[in-house]
C-alpha cells in the first residue's frame, strides 16, 4: 500500500484490511472484488490484485508461510527488486537494500552523485552503493533509518543539513550542491482528456458496467463512460456511448455532476450525465458484465474513486426522495 501512497492515507485502509484479511490465508481465499473493494480509492489497482494472486501462491505453493529466500520472493506476482529488499531486510534481516524516493536522496546527496539515478549507470551505482553500505547485522533497521533521514531531514527541498548526523561527511553539503542533487525526474507531459460518464436509469435501478480483466481499473465497476470527441456535445456523446457500449438507446435527462482526477499524467475531467433507457437489451464488445441495481446496492462493487461519488450521489438522491 505504501507505494506511491503517503502513509498518512495508507493507515486506515491498511487497518480496515487487516480487519478484513487477518491472514494470508484469509487474504487467499477471498474474492477479488472484496479485495478491490476494500483497496477503493488507493488508486494503482493492480497492486491489489497483484498481492491477492502473491497471497495465493504462497498459500498454494509454500503452504501459507513467508519463505526466507529471495529467489521464491522475486517469482511472486508484483514483487519486485524493492519489495525484495524491503521485506527479506526487514523481516529476515536479509543482507539486501532498499532504494526508493528518500533513500536515493540521501544517497546521491552523501556520496556527491550528479548523474541521473533513475536510469543507466546511475542507477546501477545506486543500487550498488546501496547494497555496499549495509551492515552486517540489523540491515531492516539500518535501511528504515535512511529512508527516515531522507523523509525528515534529507528533504526535497530546504534540506535540514543543520540536523544530519552525516553532515561533516556529505559531499552535497562540502560542495553547497545540496539543492541540485538528486537530478530531478523528467516529468511527463500533462495530457488533457475530457470524458463523459452515463448514468442509465431505468425504473428506480442504474446500470453498472464491469471492465475486462486487463488494462486500467481491470475488473472493476463503473457507469460507462468514454472520450468526449472534438467539437463533441456531452449530450452527443452520451446517446453516442451508451449504443456504442451498453447497445442501449437513452433519452438524456440531467447533468448530475462534473469531476476532475488524475491518472498517472492524464487530467481528466468527466461530465457525468443522467439518461433513461428507452429500448434494446445490455450487449458490450468491451464490458465484460452489467448489473441493474438500486443505489442502496451499489456499495459493495469495486468501483473508482471518481465514480464512487457519482454512486454516492445517486444514495443521497435517492434518500432524500424517501424522505419526502
């Protein structure tokens, strides 16, 4: 959960998980919505699904126990050089280092590295340096504690040279480069993407559409949704989308919402529009599966965070409808 997420937002949903898979025997048999479900929001869904099939084959192939061998950890789904280092480190006091965001900092800041990290002989002398420098004995420990001096004093920016107990040694600081090193990362061309999202009711249910089980948001729920063509009406659109996706014809009906988000590089912002089935029966080529269901029921489905307050809206609505 930690990767890419600040810890801050980690914590609830790591203890909500816990509740919920206390086990990796629990975590193995559980369904993959429940998983997605309770991962809802965190974003990057593929690392759920990857630690649900890990959890499985643990279970399967080393009868549920975590091996000490970083050969059996690297042959999991996901797991990579990082989690490697991580976990064997830090659970089995494994001779094995960690590189992320705050170590590479620290790193390049100490030993005076201006050259890229991140790609080519950079990045091969980092995760040599890395591993070089670890101790004998309490290797977890020692690779917190840099990733802790690269979040807390080895900052970004203003770096808090003052409080380094490495201070006296660090070629950055003998060479006021501290500000410059590490390179920063290139950054990717922000790409605008404008969609429409449909919400076709039909009675008091709406539909909810499943995607196929790869690409973005794989198997997870969603109301269709697509891009905004050029010069495009979202009115236009959503006639257009809920043929092209659901088979359906619609009548537009409301605009309910407008909600911008991001993924990776893209900026998205979606116009979420309601409709009302007029005729045809549910047929994809590209959603795999559809549910017409009341807002009361949508809670249990794994659905994005931005459709999620779509759903939350149909709720209220149909609350306050209740009520009155």
């Amino acid at each position: 959960m930690l990767q890419q997420t600040q810890v801050a937002t980690v914590v609830p949903y790591f203890e909500r998980f816990l509740a919920a898979f206390p086990t990796l025997q629990a975590l193995a048999a559980a369904d993959e919505q429940d998983v997605l479900r309770l991962w809802e929001g965190l974003g990057y869904y593929r690392r759920a699904r990857d630690l649900h099939r890990a959890a499985r084959q643990l279970v399967l192939e080393h009868n549920g126990d975590l091996p000490d061998d970083p050969d059996v950890w690297r042959g999991l789904s996901g797991v990579g050089r990082y989690m490697v280092g991580a976990i064997l480190s830090q659970a089995f006091d494994r001779r094995l280092p960690i590189v992320e965001a705050n170590s590479l900092r620290v790193l390049c800041r100490f030993f005076g590295q201006t050259g890229d990290p991140r790609r080519g002989p950079g990045q091969r002398w980092l995760w040599e340096t890395a591993e070089d420098i670890l101790p004998r004995t309490r290797v977890g420990e020692f690779n917190q504690a840099v990733m802790e001096l690269g979040a807390l004093v080895c900052t970004p920016a203003k770096p808090r040279c003052g409080k380094c107990p490495l201070a006296s040694m660090c070629v950055a600081r003998k060479q006021g480069l501290q500000e410059t090193i590490p390179v920063p990362p290139t950054k990717p061309k922000v790409i605008e993407v404008r969609e429409v999202a449909v919400v076709i009711r039909h009675g008091e249910r709406v539909l909810l559409v499943q995607r196929p089980g790869t690409g973005r948001w794989a198997r997870m729920w969603e109301f269709p949704h697509g891009a905004l063509r050029a010069k495009e009406a979202p009115d236009d659109a959503a006639l257009r989308l809920a043929r092209e996706l659901t088979s359906l014809g619609v009548e537009v009906t409301d605009e309910m919402e407008t909600v911008r988000h991001g993924v990776t590089h893209h900026r998205i912002t979606m116009i979420c529009l309601g409709a009302r089935k007029r005729n045809g029966a549910f047929r994809s080529g590209f959603y795999v599966d559809s549910r017409w269901l009341t807002p009361a029921e949508l809670g249990p489905y794994p659905i994005s965070a931005p459709q999620r307050l779509l759903a939350r809206r149909l709720v209220e609505g149909s609350v306050q409808r209740n009520l009155f």
